[in-house]
C-alpha cells in the first residue's frame, strides 16, 4: 500500500534533498531546460511549476515566498517578470519531461525537464533573439571607430612600460657585474686541484685481505 509516501527520498536527507531541488528549480529558470536523471526531474517538476504558480499571483506574499526557496535576485525577477506571463491562460502544466535513455556508467535513466512554449512564443522570442543579435553586431562595428585613439594610446603605454623594463633590467646587470668585479678573490687551499701521488703500496683493506689471507 502506498499510504503517507508523498514523494521520492531520492537516497537523502531532508535538508540535503531540499537543497537539491532548489538548486534544480533555480538552474530551470536561469536556462529555462536542465538535464538530470529521471527520479529527480520528476520531483523538480512538483517544485518547480509551484514556483509558477506563485509568480502568477505576483503579490508581495508570492514573492517573498519564491525569493525563500530560489537562489539569485535575478531569477526571482526573471519568473514574475519573464516566465510568468507566458501562462497567463494556462492552468498547470508548465513544464514538460523528455526521455533521454539510460547513461553509460550506472545506467541511469536520464530526462530533459523544459519549459512548455507554444509555436506562437516560441516565433516571438525568436525574433527578439535576432534583434539583439542584430544590434550587438551594430555596436561592435561602431565600437572600433570610437575606441582606435584607445588602442593607439594603449600600445604606446605598452612600449613605453617595455622600454623602461628593459633599462632597469640592465641596470641590475651592470650592478651585479661590478660587485662581482669588486669582491676580493677567495684564497685557495692548499692541494686543492693537486692529484695525491702514487705509491706501489695496496690500500689498507686489500693489504689486510693479503695478510689474513697468507
């Protein structure tokens, strides 16, 4: 019998748990799709189109409450200002779960957990991708026309560093030439560099062998 099991453990604790869904939740509003394995994307999905919901009502009171289990300022605004009108006729059902097949390793079975987008939105943010496609190409082909004294300035400050570099670098040089040349020269000792002459005489150790040997 299935009585008071509400969810999946998924093999953790309660706040290990929590913290991993949130951080689920969070990374499906940054990038609006996330893949993980089956197990979990089904439980994010329970979390996760709640958070719609709330971001629906867009009262104070749904906003505190998302911004206590979502991570990031930026993604709270992102689900009320962004996400939440794309389901203004919608009533659940916001995200959907794609099988992806079992992974090498482990064999666990994967999923794709998506934001559900009509033909319609899909269109319009196609064409707001574009346009600021569009526009970023149009300032960059400004951008060098404006900033050609900056680099030239740059470049010349680059040079100027490289030359001061360079003298210093021989000043040292000459500096540690000159300590060199004034140190006074270290005496020698005695024999040092004088081979040991040759005597027709064994060593010791062969001798003794000699000895105990007779």
């Amino acid at each position: 019998m299935r009585h008071r099991k509400d969810h999946r453990k998924l093999s953790r604790t309660h706040s290990h748990r929590r913290a991993l869904l949130r951080n689920l939740v969070t990374s499906l509003i940054q990038h609006e799709r996330i893949e993980t394995t089956l197990a979990k994307a089904k439980e994010a999905r329970r979390v996760g189109e709640r958070m719609v919901t709330f971001a629906k009502r867009g009262d104070l009171s749904a906003r505190r409450h998302v911004a206590r289990f979502v991570h990031g300022d930026h993604n709270v605004r992102k689900l009320f200002d962004t996400v939440a009108p794309w389901y203004e006729t919608r009533n659940g059902g916001y995200t959907r779960i794609l099988k992806l097949g079992r992974r090498l390793g482990d064999a666990g079975e994967m999923a794709l957990l998506e934001f559900v987008k009509s033909p319609e939105l899909k269109e319009k943010l196609r064409k707001e991708e574009e346009a600021a496609i569009k526009a970023a190409k149009a300032a960059g082909k400004l951008a060098p026309a404006r900033g050609k004294g900056a680099k030239e300035a740059a470049a010349e400050g680059e040079s100027a560093a490289g030359g001061s570099a360079g003298t210093a670098v021989e000043e040292k040089r000459g500096r540690a030439k000159e300590k060199r040349k004034a140190a006074p020269a270290k005496p020698e000792r005695p024999g040092k560099g004088v081979a040991p002459p040759k005597t027709g005489k064994a060593p010791t150790r062969a001798r003794q062998r000699g000895k105990s040997g007779e």
